[in-house]
C-alpha cells in the first residue's frame, strides 16, 4: 500500500486539478456562512473525499477547509503531500486541540465524516440512532465532530470569560494549548455546523486510467486498493458529483435551549430553584441528539437519481419476467410521482420529461442503467425485450470491500433505503393494471404539453401579436375504443388550429388522433426565433410517447414542415410505426431564401455585428393569417434549412408503408419534394 501511494503521489495533484474541473454541482450554497467558524459534517463513500472535498469547497465557496484523513495514507511523497493540503492524521495526538483552534478563532473551517469510515455498501439504518452495517459488525454514527463543535464554543466562552476576568494564566494556557498566536482574535460569529450530502451519479464500476497507472507502479496490488481505484476512478472521471450543504445549525443557540431543557429536568428532580449545568454534563446530554439532528439532514439529502428509480422498480416488480416497455412505463410514473412529492432533492435525470423512455428512441440514463443491469446479471435476457429479474443477485450483500463493484444496484438502493415515501410510491405503482397505467401516462403527457403551451403564451402575450390562445394549443381527439392512432403536425410559423379539420375528419373515421404544437408556434413570432429544431422535434415525439401507449396501430402525420419531422420520426423509430403519411413536405421550397439567402444573411450580420447592427428577420405575407406569422427571422429559417439537411439524409433509410401527398400549386413547397 505505502509504494502504491508514495509512486503515484504525484497523480494526486493532477487528480485533484481534474476533479475541480469535473462535472461538480453545488447545491444549498445560500446557506453558507463565510464569517462564522464551520464545522462541515459529511457521509463517506470515498477515499478521496478526505482530501479532494475541502479544494472542492474551496474553490466554490472561498472558504478554506481542512479535513482528517485516514492515517494509513500519509506515507511517502503523498503524505508530504496530504500535510502540506491542510489534511491531518485521525493518528496525530494533539488532532482535537488543533481542530478547536481553528474553530475558535475561524482560521479554518473544517470537514469531519461522523460515520468514522468508508460506509461502501451505503447501508444505514435508523433505529433512535443511525446505525452503520460495516464489515462484519454494526456501529453507531459516532459523536466526536458534535462534541468537538460544542467544545469549540464552550471553550471560546470560557477563555473570552477568563480574559474579561483578568486571569492572564489561563489564558495563556489556552493559547499554548489551542495554538492560538499572541496577537489573534477569537471568533466573533458563533460556531455553526453545516450537513452536506455528497452523491454520485451515476455510479460505475469498470476498467479506467487511474487503474492502469496503479497497475505499473505495483506488479502485487491490494485487492481493497484495486476495488477502490476502480470506483472512484470511474467517479472522478465520468459521474456528477452532487455536493447539498444544509442549514447551519448554530452551536451556541442549540447549547443555550439545551442548558435551559436540562437545568428544568434537574429543577423537576430536584426541586431546586436554579441549577448550573456543568459542560460536560451538557456535551454528554447534547451530543448523540445533535448527532441525530445533522446525519438527519446530511441523508435527507441524498439525490435522488434515475439509478435509484431503476433498482427500485426490479426490487419490487412481483412477476419473474419484465417487458422492457413495462419497465420504463413503471420508470416514468414512479420518477413523477417522486417528483411530486417535493420532500425530496431530485436530480435532473428524473425532473427530464422522460417521455423519451416511451418511444423506440434510446434515453442515455436508461441505456446506462439497464447496460449494468445486464453486466452484473440482475437482469437475464429472455427473448427480444423480455428479461427474467434474479431477485437473489440483486439482494445479494456480498463482501463489505466488493459490493459496490459486484452489485452496484444494492448500494444504490441501500441509499435510498430510509426514504419510504418513495418506495411506497413504487410499490403503488406497480399494482396498477398495464391499462390503466398506460391511460394516465397518455394523459400525463397531453396535460404537461397543454401546460407547456400555456406557459409560453403567457410568456409571449401580446396584445398586438397573440392570436386567441385555443389557435396554438395542442389538442386530442381521443375514444377509448379507438385502437388506431395518429400524431398529426402542423407546418412552419403555423398552429395546430392548421390541422384541426383533417383531424376531425379522421377521428369520425375512427382514429385518435394527437394535434401537435411545434415548440415556438401558436403564439408569437419571437418565441419561435429561440426555438430550434430538435425542440420542433421533441414536440412531435411527445405527441407520439402519448399516442402509443393507447394504440395498436400507430400511424405519423405532417403537414410541411411537419411532415419533415414525421419523416425523422419514423426513422428514428427503426420504422417501428405502421405508417407514414407526409403532405407537402418542406424538402424543396420555392422561397429562395431558405436554402440561399440563410447562409448569407448569417455572415452578413457577423459583418454587421461589427457595427452593432444585424438583420433580424423578413416580413412576409402570411398565406393563412388566423394562424400563421407574419415575421420571419433569420434564425428560425436557418433551423429550417437545418432541418430539411437532417430529413434529406433520413430519406433513405424509411421503409414503412408510406403515402406521400403534394399539392401541384402549392406556394411554398416545390412539387420536387414529394418525388424526393
């Protein structure tokens, strides 16, 4: 172990240099107290959280902050290293005198982890207590950072007391002792503790560089060594790195309510009328419930992920057997439902729409996670989107110092293990029948793209410019006896109101049908200017994660520009739809200025930009004012002509039955187009 850290000492600065450029969040820093001495309290699921987390802070927050490090790491360069980083051995005898020096006078915060070790496997529990299940035994979350926060502020009262007394003996002895200098002040702000709750995601185990570089440095690596390498190498490397700092809680405020609480309870006892709490019987009587009060918060805090909905949805789906399509419904309405809950932090892998888990389109958390899932044999292929779950794989405890790379899943779940809301979120959801889950997803979806249009009109109004606002909202024709669907879109610079006749004629044929509103359209011109096209084309796939729930048939529709993002969306389906239908699709156009002028006028305004002066955007008539703009910027007819460029090179790979129809006088598309 000490040729593995003396070797590769310098590696931890460039380490440390790649972490602080790494994907790093901060979340809770408005509670963050610069001018009061901190005691940061911490979970600990890595090693290199003892000497990476105070540069993290550091450099996010401007206040410095050192850490206790394991002692067996202090060897070699990197342990010269480590002291000259501010770390301190959990060996060094005079470790707590240095720790309430720094508190005292707010020289230096301080980060301590209260679970005392590595927790690997992530499994706490709470019985009154938090209890940590270690390796081959169970332990309390220990006391000793409470303590020493309260010991900080009990002995700066008792040495402001005994300088305002005169007593010039004992302070100078807690100079010496606290190694305070001679000239410096103590603290003004009071000591305060802030929780913070460290999580990544996502976590996985896996081969990475840091490895290899251990593997020349050591022909003979520890396997502990070779476990933590691994992990954290793929931490440092690939995951976000989650860092919530919550409320402080202000040490001399929680004594002073303490001391009142426990002089009663002596008072009841004893009838006396005032009784002195010593400090040491006030340390022992606050210190395990100050404890529970901030690993509370630090765990509360957990982020919630999509890996944590996953694993979930396989520890508690009752069948042997899992259809993919399943799996990600259960994913979808658990992830809203968690959401919904506001008591918990969520991260943006489930606070994401997830309508992309519900189209044939592959979602990168999704991929991940069931990629893992395979990997590690919790779920065994069957047939073509069929899985058999291995219930014990996945209950699987392994060994202390393994599990996170033979069973990632179980620490993922032991994560969320106290957080029973959200279990119970997921256990309700997987009773629901596949119907009725498929119904509220389909609704689910209209209600959040009408919510959406909403939103951006109310955003845009004008009451110049803006239409009535029933012009531009999505819409659906929907029976529940219908079995055929259709995702209907309309064309550029229009609204839905564009297609409404032809999709009430074909739901009185017997089709529901999903009236799209293109991101930007149906309001006013300046929101489409901001829209681009892959946002006119999640518009669109939202339409069709809704229909498919509830069709057996499912067809793609669009009107000119419209029909270019039905055309991307059957290929992007793998042609796994029934049917393509395209009117006057935009892959030609007899106005000149998309394909020729766009380009132009683009380096045209970099020229002008010189001069603070651009070109905006062309008026034009609208063919169908009730529903068209009439202005038309530069930019959106760039995304246009980006997006004919797209459409035009997924031409080829269609095959579905498909009816293509084109207008021989149409005024804006070339009849070209149709035989393209």
């Amino acid at each position: 172990m000490e040729n593995i850290f003396y070797k590769s000492g310098h590696y931890a600065i460039k380490m440390i240099e790649s972490v602080l450029d790494a994907n790093i969040h901060i979340h809770g820093k408005e509670h963050l107290l610069h001018d009061s001495p901190t005691l940061f309290v911490a979970n600990h699921f890595t090693r290199f959280e003892t000497f990476v987390m105070p540069y993290i802070i550091s450099s996010h927050t401007d206040m410095q902050v050192r850490s206790l490090a394991d002692h067996s790491i202090f060897v070699g360069y990197f342990g010269k290293f480590l002291s000259k980083a501010g770390a301190l051995s959990t060996h060094k005898k005079d470790r707590n005198e240095v720790i309430l020096g720094d508190l005292m006078t707010g020289r230096k915060n301080w980060m301590i982890y209260p679970e005392g070790a590595m927790i690997k496997n992530k499994n706490v529990s709470k019985n009154g207590d938090f209890i940590l299940h270690l390796e081959n035994k169970k332990a309390r979350v220990k006391t000793g950072s409470a303590v020493l926060a309260m010991q900080a502020e009990l002995l700066k009262q008792k040495y402001l007391k005994a300088q305002k007394l005169g007593d010039v003996l004992k302070v100078r002895k807690m100079r010496e002792k606290y190694y305070i200098e001679a000239d410096e002040e103590l603290a003004y702000k009071n000591t305060v503790i802030v929780p913070v709750n460290i999580t990544y995601t996502p976590l996985r185990p896996g081969t990475n560089p840091l490895m290899s570089i251990g593997d020349k440095f050591v022909q003979t690596m520890d396997e502990r060594i070779k476990e933590e390498l691994e992990i954290e190498g793929n931490i440092l490397l690939s995951s976000e790195i989650h860092i919530h700092f919550d409320e402080p809680i202000d040490i001399a405020q929680y004594l002073y309510y303490a001391k009142k609480e426990l002089e009663c309870e002596h008072n009841i006892s004893s009838d006396i009328t005032c009784t002195e709490v010593e400090n040491k019987e006030l340390i022992a009587y606050c210190r395990h419930e100050l404890t529970n009060k901030f690993m509370d918060a630090i765990y509360k805090n957990t982020l919630i992920n999509f890996d944590h909905i996953f694993a979930l949805v396989l520890e508690y789906y009752q069948e042997k057997f899992i259809d993919i399509h399943a799996l990600k419904r259960a994913i979808f309405l658990v992830a809203r439902d968690v959401v919904g809950l506001k008591n918990h932090s969520v991260h943006h892998s489930i606070t994401d729409e997830l309508y992309k888990l519900l189209t044939y389109e592959k979602d990168p958390w999704f991929e991940s996670a069931l990629e893992l899932a395979l990997q590690q044999k919790i779920l065994i292929p069957i047939e073509d989107e069929r899985y058999e779950i291995d219930k014990k794989r996945l209950e699987d405890t392994h060994d202390f110092h393994t599990i996170r790379i033979k069973n990632t899943f179980r620490v993922i779940l032991n994560e969320i293990a106290m957080f029973h809301d959200v279990s119970q979120s997921v256990q309700k959801n997987l009773k629901r029948s596949s119907h009725t889950i498929k119904e509220d997803i389909f609704h689910i979806i209209f209600n959040r793209d009408k919510k959406r249009y909403k939103a951006d009109y109310n955003k845009f109004y004008s009451v110049i410019l803006s239409k009535p606002k029933e012009i531009g909202e999505p819409f659906v024709f929907y029976k529940a006896e219908f079995t055929t669907g259709i995702v209907i879109s309309h064309g550029y610079k229009s609204s839905p109101s564009e297609i409404r006749v032809l999709a009430e004629y074909l739901h009185a044929l017997g089709v529901n049908v999903y009236g799209v509103r293109l991101s930007g359209h149906g309001t006013v011109s300046e929101d489409l200017r901001d829209s681009t096209w892959e946002m006119w084309y999640d518009s669109f796939n939202r339409g069709f994660a809704a229909m498919q729930q509830v069709s057996e048939k499912l067809f793609l529709l669009g009107f000119s520009t419209g029909g270019l993002l039905a055309i991307l969306a059957a290929q992007r389906k793998l042609n796994k739809v029934d049917g393509l239908i395209v009117i006057n699709a935009a892959l030609e156009l007899q106005d000149i200025r998309v394909n020729y002028l766009v380009p132009t006028l683009n380096k045209l305004n970099n020229f002008l930009s010189i001069f603070h002066a651009d070109l905006d955007y062309v008026e034009t008539e609208a063919e169908f004012p009730e529903f068209n703009y009439k202005r038309n910027y530069i930019k959106s007819l760039n995304q246009l002509r980006l997006l004919m460029q797209e459409c035009q090179s997924s031409l080829a790979q269609i095959v579905v039955p498909t009816l293509v129809i084109q207008g021989k006088e149409d005024p804006v598309v070339k009849a070209e187009s149709a035989k393209k």
